[in-house]
C-alpha cells in the first residue's frame, strides 16, 4: 500500500502527463518508484528525469559499468525500488549475476575485471566514507578519469 495516493492519469495536469509519458516511454510503460512523488511536483519531475537521463541513457560509463555502480549505491543505502530495477538489466548489461549475487549479501565479489575492480572500490569507498582519499584519488582519478575538455 502506497503512502501516497495513486496518481490517477487522468487527473494530471498537460505538464505532468507530458513529464510522465517521458518517464514511461524509457521504462517499457511504468512509472513507479520515486516517479509519482516527483510528478506531484512537474518541474522537480521533469529536472530530475533529465538528469537521470543524462546519466544513464547519454552518460560517458558504459552500460555494464553503470549497474554496477548503481547496484552497489542502492545495495548500501537497501534502496529496494533501484535494486530491483537494476538487478534484473545488470546481466543483459553484462555484469555477471555471480557480482549481483555478491553484492546484494554485502560481499565483496570474485573475479571482477580490472573496470569493475575500479568502479567497486572507488563507489565503495565514496558510500562508505562520503569521500574518495586522496591515496584513491591519486591512484585512479586522475588518469583514468580525465573529462572532455577539462584543463591538464
């Protein structure tokens, strides 16, 4: 049972139904999770499905890379509605089910690729910490993670 009452279609507004046939079209027709909270107010809808847009369809990561990230925030912060949504694309992605395994038992997983390795401690380490070392930083920032356009 939802908290909130159920957003009825239609009884939004132009505005919210535009930002929710945005937010359907990329997720197979279903708007759930935080979506329904955030359509009550459409400009924070429509910046936030933006963002997450930018991030996940346009991002720079690639895509078996990106799950992983995502799976290991969602499992630290037991964000169910993002676990459960990346969990089951995190395969198709390319991301062994071995690592979902792992990480959804808070285990550190076996037999990470050298990418995934960077990704799992870097992530790690900024969900447990709410920093990246300098020592981290130094070591992979830097030179592996330059920015277009960014000065050297």
């Amino acid at each position: 049972m939802s908290r909130l009452p159920v957003l009825q279609i239609e009884d939004l507004t132009a505005e919210q139904k535009r930002i929710y046939d945005e937010i359907a079209r990329v997720r197979h027709g279903v708007v759930r999770g935080p979506f329904p909270i955030w359509l009550r107010i459409p400009e924070l809808a429509d910046r936030a499905n933006q963002l997450g847009n930018a991030l996940r369809v346009n991002g720079k990561l690639e895509k078996r890379l990106f799950e992983l990230m995502v799976l290991i925030v969602a499992r630290h912060w037991s964000a169910q509605y993002e676990w459960f949504a990346h969990a089951k694309n995190a395969p198709a992605a390319g991301l062994s089910p071995e690592i979902v395994d792992a990480i959804q038992n808070r285990r550190r997983p076996e037999y990470l690729r050298e990418d995934e390795q960077l990704i799992y401690d870097l992530v790690t380490e900024l969900v447990d910490t709410r920093t990246l070392s300098q020592p981290s930083y130094d070591r992979h920032g830097v030179k592996r993670f330059r920015c277009a356009g960014a000065s050297r």
